[in-house]
C-alpha cells in the first residue's frame, strides 16, 4: 500500500522503516524536504496548514496517517472525504486540548489531577483558591515536552505567570505527588483486537522524556498494569480507535492518574524496536493497512535513552552495546536528535548512558 504520512519527522521516520519492512511505501507531508523521514520515503514539500497539498495526497495514497497531533482539523476532514485517514480525527480532537482530554478521561472513568478552566486573570486566581499550591498552569493546546507551562508554588509566582500570559486559554492542574510515571502503549486493529505493551516507566527531565524503561518492574506494576489495559480497551473502544496510541499516567501508590494521551505512536515506546517483539511503528502500520497485529510480548529488559541538545558520540553508544536511532537532525537546545536502546543493561550501564 502507499501510505501518507502527515509529518516528517522521527515518527514518521520509523513509521517509514516499519512501512519498507512490510512491503509498503510512504510519502510524507513536511515543509522541510531534508526532514527525518525524507531518508526513508518521498516528500511533499507544503507547509502543515497548506490545503492544497491535500488533493495531491489523497490521490496517491490508499491512507493517511499523522506523526503529531496539532494537524489542521480542516485538512484531515477534507482529506478523509478521498481516503481513509487513521487514527480517528474524534480523539484526535479531544487530545489536541488539555480542558477535552481531562473532561472526557473523566466521563469514562479515568481519573485525572483536579483541574479548572483558566481563561482570564481572575480564572487564575480562583484556581489558586481552589486547588491550592502548589499547582501547574499550563496551554490548553500546542503544550509539549513541558513547553507553555508554568509551575506555581505560591502567590509571587503566580502575580509573575499571570503578567508573562498574553492571552489565556489555559488549564490550571494541581500538582500530583507521584511515586513514578508509566505509559501504555497499545494498538487496536480494525477489528478491535488489542495488542498491548507491557507497561513502560518513564523519567523526564525539565518536562522532556529522558529513559523509558520496559517492562516497569516496580512494586504495584503488574496491578497498574491490568488497570491501564482496562483504561485504554475504554478510550479505544469509544473511539473506535485504529492504530497506536500512549497514554501518560502518573502512579500515586496503588492508583493511577492520567495525565495525557497521544493518538499516535510515542516516545515512550521506542523501546518496542529493540524489545524482540513487533515495534509500535510495525503494528501501527499493520493496524492501518489491514494487516493482522504482531506480538507485543517482551522477555528482556529493554531502556530507552533520549539523546537532546547535543550529539553524542555513537562510538560511545556501541561501547555500552546500546542500539542507535539517529533522526538525522541538527542539534538545538532541548531537540530531541537521536534515541538507543539498551537491552538486558546493569544498572551501571545505564548511569554511564545517562551521563554521555
Ligand atoms: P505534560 O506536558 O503534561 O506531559 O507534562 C510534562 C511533565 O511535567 C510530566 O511528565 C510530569 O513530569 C510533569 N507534570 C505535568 N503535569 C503534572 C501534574 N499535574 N502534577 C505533577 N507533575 C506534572
């Protein structure tokens, strides 16, 4: 099949291998023609919210899907009248605004940190009264990897916050205490079979991911595991959702608490490439094509390094036996440029991966 593939960057980069692997081809939609997935499929060259490039894609592909989730609402509805467009452009909606997600994780049971609606000054303030400091303030929509938000111990902070906003479409968050935080990754075929990742610790730093580590082996893991099956066969049946997606919790004792979903395939799975299994990107891809899912199952300890900012050495990867992904990208401050995978590591293996 041709598949079209919204965003060029590592995402769809790995998408595009996954694709190759499976027999099929990709064309990505980037304005940068040198993006990722350029080394790995063909390239559209339109800027996101360009709608003329839509005709051209959905003439030459039997599906599209998308790499992020601040794709133009307009352009996936007029591209899914000629093609089918997967994941689900419902959820997809929901997740591109923190207010929706929140509100509807708790409709269908799942509990979320308390949160408000800030939409002016005097939002802000009552949010403050209401949930208490310490809170988080952070943007409704485009937030990620900690970008737009504001963490608010007491008053002076929030005065500070408060003047920085220019407009306010915001959503106050009190702060969860948590013990550690886990993602579930898990794709749903057409049919409604779900293949699902063991669960997945993950630590970030300053809001960025920086290791996943799978199959989180912590105390209460194989109970919070079962329950975030359950929360995520809930989102995906609703959905009627087709193809990978993560959702973010935070572990608070023997609960979890969501945090946020991602319609597509995450960070905090890349270690499914190296995990023995079939990788998120190879079951996104066959949920989407039609084809039957492969197996989820892991035997080894499998972690995930992020490399950001700058460029590590990938001699010095190769000498702790770690697996590189490079996206073929410039360094830039807090860019994410390159991942590995470390399989069945020590614990000093992976403080020396750490401090590369
Ligand atoms: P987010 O952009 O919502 O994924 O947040 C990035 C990171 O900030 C999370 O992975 C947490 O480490 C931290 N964080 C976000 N929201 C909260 C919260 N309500 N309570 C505690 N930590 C949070």
């Amino acid at each position: 099949m041709r598949i079209g593939v919204i965003g060029g960057g590592q995402l769809g980069m790995m998408l595009g291998s996954a694709a190759k692997e499976l027999g099929h081809s990709c064309v990505f939609v980037d304005p940068n023609a040198d993006c990722s997935a350029s080394h790995v499929g063909d390239v559209l060259n339109y800027s996101f919210d360009d709608i003329s490039f839509v005709k051209k894609l959905a003439s030459s592909c039997d599906v599209v899907s998308y790499e992020f989730e601040n794709v133009d609402t307009a352009i996936l509805n007029a591209l899914q009248k000629s093609v089918p467009v997967h994941p689900s452009l419902s959820l997809l909606e929901v997740s591109k605004d923190r207010y929706a997600e929140k509100i509807m994780l708790n409709d269908n049971g799942i509990e979320t940190a308390k949160f408000r609606k800030v939409e002016s000054e005097v939002d802000a303030h009552r949010a403050a009264v209401e949930l208490g400091f310490p809170f988080i303030l952070k943007t409704r929509r485009f937030g990620y990897d900690g970008k737009g938000q504001y963490f608010l111990k007491n008053n002076a902070d929030l005065l500070q916050a408060v003047a920085s906003i220019e407009t306010f479409s915001h959503i106050a968050e009190s702060l969860v205490p948590f013990d550690l935080e886990v993602s579930k990754i898990a794709t749903r075929s057409a049919g409604g079979s779900i293949a699902y990742y063991p669960l997945t610790q993950n630590i970030h730093k300053g809001g960025i991911l920086q290791m996943s580590v799978a199959p989180a082996f912590f105390s209460e893991a194989e109970h919070l595991n079962f329950l975030a099956e359950q929360q995520v066969e809930k989102i995906c049946s609703v959905y009627d959702y087709i193809g990978t997606l993560a959702v973010e919790f935070f572990v608070c004792g023997k609960k979890l608490i969501a945090n946020e979903i991602a319609p597509r395939v995450h960070n905090s799975g890349h270690w499914t490439l190296d995990g023995g299994s079939t990788s998120q990107f190879e079951n996104h891809i066959r949920a989407i094509t039609g084809m039957p899912l492969g197996s989820t199952e892991v035997s080894k300890k499998i972690t995930m390094v992020n490399v950001i900012g700058t460029h590590v050495d990938s001699q010095e990867i190769k000498k702790l036996n770690g697996v590189e992904y490079d996206y073929k990208k410039s360094a830039r401050p807090g860019r994410k440029l390159a991942h590995f995978n470390l399989v069945d590591a020590s614990d000093a293996v992976i403080q020396q991966a750490l401090s590369l």
